[in-house]
C-alpha cells in the first residue's frame, strides 16, 4: 500500500492533481507545488512510489506497468475516476506508464524534465550497475556524486537549503527500492506513440540548464504531443519545481486554469 498525502478540497469543474516523484526522492519534493495548488483551489494526491519514501520497500525489479498499477489502486481507494498527472524525470516516465495504460484516467499530463525515449542497451547496462552498487555501497556516495547534475551547479551552492533537501531525499531512500526503480526503468517501453495519440492537454517543462534532459530533449517530445505547451524554467536544472519553484507553478497553474474547462 502506497504511503500519501490527500490534501485540498475536489471542486466539481477540476479534476485532482497527482503528482508523482522522481528518483531516487519521495513524495516531499511536491511541497512548493502542493501549497500553491490548494491554495488555488485543486485537489492534490502526492504518493510515495514503491520502495520509497514511506511506502514499503519492494526488493528486486519494480516494472512501470506496476508503479502505474499502484497509481491507479490508489486512485480507486480515494474515488477519483480520473485526474490530471503530472511527475519529474522518472515520474514524468511514469505518468506517460499510467497515460499509456489508462488513458481515460488522465484528464491531462504535467510533465517535467523527462523523456519518452525507451532505454538504449548501454543505459540499460548503466541502470543495472548502478542498482547493484546502490545495494552495495548504500546511496551516499551516489546523491554526492549527483547532486549538481540534479540541481544546476549554481543551485547547489546558491540555493543551500534546497540542495541539502534533495541531499536528504536521496541519502534517506532504502537502496533496495531505488535499485527495484532502476531495473525496471531499464526496461521501460518507448511512449512517443501513446504520446503522439494523447487526446488531453499536455504541459512539458525542463530547467534551462538541465544535463539529464537538456531543452533540445524537452522541444521534440513538445513536438511529438498533438495538444502541447513548452516551459523552459530559466536559472534550473532537472529539478525546477525545487529550484525555482514561483515559475514553475505558475506554468502549471497558468496551465491548467486555462485548460480547466476541456478537463
């Protein structure tokens, strides 16, 4: 059962917002985006992926198909038919995972500093790697080497409490769920042709500075979605929400005020 947070009061003209973490974090990091989106008036359900956060460490290999299960066993506990989705990295993976599966749950797609892409056999020989490292050696040396790619290097010393928040998330996931994570990412299916039949609003934004999934990555998978609005978020890396979280929720509240009415 996955641990979350049910917060703001369902407005009959809105559907809930559900925001889904990346790796190797936890549910927390949507706090910036949870506050201004109750306060704007939307219902917000921010889960804990298997194997992070507070919900169960699950050993082994978690699939997408399974992490986008929980997403929609979730949903039915709280009665929710259908909802805006939105997820960071490799939550934007398994938002467009949970579009694929059940596109007449999802009212539109936030994604975030993400890729549709399926995984090369290099990548897929790097994840594998690092899953057995991370059972190995723990997750510190990992979040230290990583950190100024998952914020920009300027963040990392410009924004100190930001960077010793993700810090935290990273060093505090149980090793066995983010290598879980990572085997089945490695496997993951390719979304561009679910993406390019998408029939809802999709929001794509990336950090102008971000190496993981640079702009160019983030202009063709804009390019790709019929119904598709583009925010590149200046002085950001893969983390935008984090680091500069005022313009980055007023893309998705600009977003999916304008959209409300179609969703």
């Amino acid at each position: 059962m996955l641990a979350y947070d049910d917060l703001g009061e369902a407005a009959a003209d809105r559907p809930p917002v559900v925001l889904v973490h990346g790796h190797p974090f936890d549910r927390t990091m949507w706090q910036p985006q949870a506050t201004a989106l109750v306060a704007a008036g939307y219902r917000v359900i921010l889960p804990d992926l298997r194997g992070y956060g507070e919900s169960g460490v699950v050993p082994g290999r978690t699939l997408f198909a399974e992490f986008a299960g929980d997403l929609a066993a979730l949903l039915d506990r709280l009665g929710v038919a259908r909802a805006v989705v939105g997820g960071v990295s490799m939550g934007g993976q398994i938002a467009m995972e949970f579009h694929r599966a059940y596109p007449d749950r999802v009212a539109a797609l936030v994604l975030a500093d993400t890729s549709p892409v399926a995984e090369t056999e290099d990548g897929k020989t790097f994840r594998n790697r690092l899953a057995d490292r991370l059972l190995a050696e723990g997750m510190d040396g990992y979040a230290n080497e990583v950190i100024d790619k998952m914020l920009a290097p300027y963040n990392v010393t410009g924004l100190p409490d930001v960077a010793a928040r993700v810090l935290r998330m990273m060093r505090t996931t149980a090793p066995e769920g983010a290598a879980a994570a990572l085997r089945g990412r490695a496997e993951r299916p390719d979304y561009r042709d679910s993406l390019a039949g998408a029939r809802v609003p999709v929001l794509v934004l990336v950090g102008a500075d971000d190496v993981y999934t640079p702009v160019a990555e983030a202009r063709v998978l804009h390019g790709l979605i019929p119904q598709a609005e583009l925010v590149v978020v200046e002085g950001a890396g893969h983390l935008p929400g984090l680091e500069r979280p005022e313009p980055f929720n007023d893309a998705v509240l600009g977003f999916l005020d304008r959209e409300s009415g179609g969703v």
